[in-house]
C-alpha cells in the first residue's frame, strides 16, 4: 500500500508527539510517498517551534538526520494544478500540493491536520486516520 504523508505527521514521529505510535503502526507495511516541499516545510515547522521554545537547533538538527532516514519517495505535482486546489479551497500551496498528489495518483493521505483533512474530503480524498 502506498500512503502520501503530510508534514505534520512525519513532525510528529520525530518531535516524539503523544501520535508517534499510532503513525509508525500505520505507516509499517506502506511505501511513502510526500511531495517534494517536504523538506522546506519540515525546516519551517522546525524554525516555528524555535521561536516557541519547543525545539532547540541540535535536537532540530538530531531530527533532521533521522529524517533523512525515512523511506520516502518524491512524486511530482505539477504547479498549475496545484494552484487552481489551493485558489478554489482557500488554501496555502504546500497543502494543495499533498491533495494535488492524492489525485493524481488515488493516494490516501496521513495528516494531524484537522483543516487539511476537512479539505481533503472535500475533493474525495480518502485519510488515514490516527490518534493524537
């Protein structure tokens, strides 16, 4: 099975959220795939956490490395496509380009997001659900 994963779940694993179980048990099995923003919204939710004071940079940079771990394959979305997801649903490119990707391949996403997985259902999108 494959499973497009969102920032915020993989976020979850590495930060060591109360979620991370129920992620790794429902990721085990699957291929990921995410895409390619990925990286630049990890590093952002990373640099978001600084200036709460939730993450200091060498538990950042610790992360990053086990990041750099996980199996994930990069699929191409296209920006155009992308762009009419996030105008029509009001939302930022980053998420258009996860539900742009669960289109174009019939992928089932995995997020924490509450909002992201409202719009996802919007446009038929089957979530994998897990616990917070």
């Amino acid at each position: 099975m494959q499973i497009l994963i969102d920032t915020s779940a993989i976020i979850a694993v590495l930060v060591n959220e109360a979620s991370k179980l129920a992620i790794i048990q429902a990721t085990q099995q699957t291929d990921l795939l995410a895409p390619p923003s990925i990286h630049w919204e990890i590093a952002n939710a990373f640099s978001a956490m600084f200036k709460r004071e939730r993450l200091s940079l060498p538990e950042a940079l610790t992360a990053v490395e086990i990041y750099q771990q996980i199996p994930i394959r990069f699929i191409e979305i296209e920006l155009e496509e992308s762009l009419r997801i996030a105008a029509e649903l009001d939302i930022y490119a980053y998420d258009a380009y996860l539900l742009r990707g669960a289109v174009k391949y019939n992928l089932p996403i995995l997020t924490l997001d509450q909002g992201l997985k409202e719009k996802a259902e919007r446009l038929g999108v089957k979530v994998i659900e897990v616990q917070k």
